[in-house]
C-alpha cells in the first residue's frame, strides 16, 4: 500500500472504531463520580404549599428515594403517577424540584398528587449541580447513612422500578436490618 493511503485508512479506521464503541454506550448507564459518595450539602425551602423544605440531613437514617422532576418536564409527568404509587407502599421518597417556578411546581403537584415525603425547591439548580443531574428527570437511590447509592437517568418506567430501583432499595435495606433473635 502507498504511504498516502496509510494515514487516511488508519484515520478512517480509527473513527469507524470509535464510532462503534460510542453508539454501543447505554445513556442511562453514563456512570456517575458521585456513587459511593456522601450526598452534598444542601437546604431548600419546600415547594410552596408542599412543606417542609428538604436537605442533606434528611436523607439519613433510612433508605431513600430522591427524584428531580420539575412542571415543565414532559418525561417527568409520564412517570409521576408510578411515583404516587410507590409512595402509597411507604417507601420514603422525597422530591428535587429543579429549575422551575413556586407557582408551576406547586401546581403540578396539586394537580398530578404529591408523592413525596419532603420537597426542595432548586430554583437556580444549583443543588442539581452539586448531584450532577445534567437533565431531568433523575432518580437517586440513597443508603442510610446518606450515600448515593445508584443514579438512574430518564424517566422510570414500572420495568426500570421493579429490576433496578426497587432491587437496589431492598438489598439496602436488608443491610441495615436488624439480625434476628435467637
């Protein structure tokens, strides 16, 4: 092969590779630097009408849920009556609300239910930031002792719920569960 076509097969080569490799990458499962990692900082002020705020502190001493939704998220109100659901079982879930306005969030949860134990208003997104939510909706899996846990992206549909989610909370509660006596 002449040294001219080297460099231009070697370079096609290359890009069909990565290519490849890029459209095999699940976005969902984009991996998050926060896993294992304390939750950040924070304190909101709740949505209005849907006190009490929400914070940090709260998602300590039991297994729990936070999810990121907000009005003006199409794929937020498509799985927001499984939310409602879920929370019906007892499962503490609390709710993120990120970017929006006091008015539109507070309606949206007066009008779809609220599912949600506690609620933080993110006006600016700035606790979204620290959580590295880069879209919404997003969903949090968080231990005990305030670990994240898993992070899943997108909508959760009832097939996400029942072998992600629900699996991770389990076997997170299973771990602070106290051993039976003898």
């Amino acid at each position: 092969m002449r040294p001219a076509l080297v460099v231009p097969v070697a370079l096609f080569a290359v890009v069909a590779v990565a290519l490849a490799v890029g459209l095999g990458l699940k976005p969902r499962e984009i991996p998050s630097a926060l896993i294992g990692q304390p939750v950040p900082a924070f304190a909101l002020d709740p949505v209005e009408n849907f006190g009490p705020g929400l914070s940090n502190e709260d998602l300590r001493g039991q297994v729990t849920i936070v999810n990121v939704f907000a009005s003006w998220c199409v794929p937020c109100r498509a799985e927001h009556q499984l939310w409602v659901d879920v929370a019906k079982t007892g499962l503490p879930i609390f709710g993120l609300n990120y970017k929006d306005t006091p008015a539109n969030a507070s309606a949206w949860l007066a009008q779809l239910g609220n599912p949600y134990q506690r609620t933080g208003a993110d006006r600016q997104g700035r606790v979204g930031i620290d959580f590295g939510v880069y879209g919404v909706p997003e969903t949090f899996v968080i231990d005990h002792n305030g670990i994240i846990q898993l992070k899943f992206i997108g909508p959760v549909d009832r097939v996400a719920l029942e072998t992600q989610i629900l699996p991770k909370v389990r076997a997170l509660q299973a771990l602070v569960q106290p051993a039976p006596a003898r």
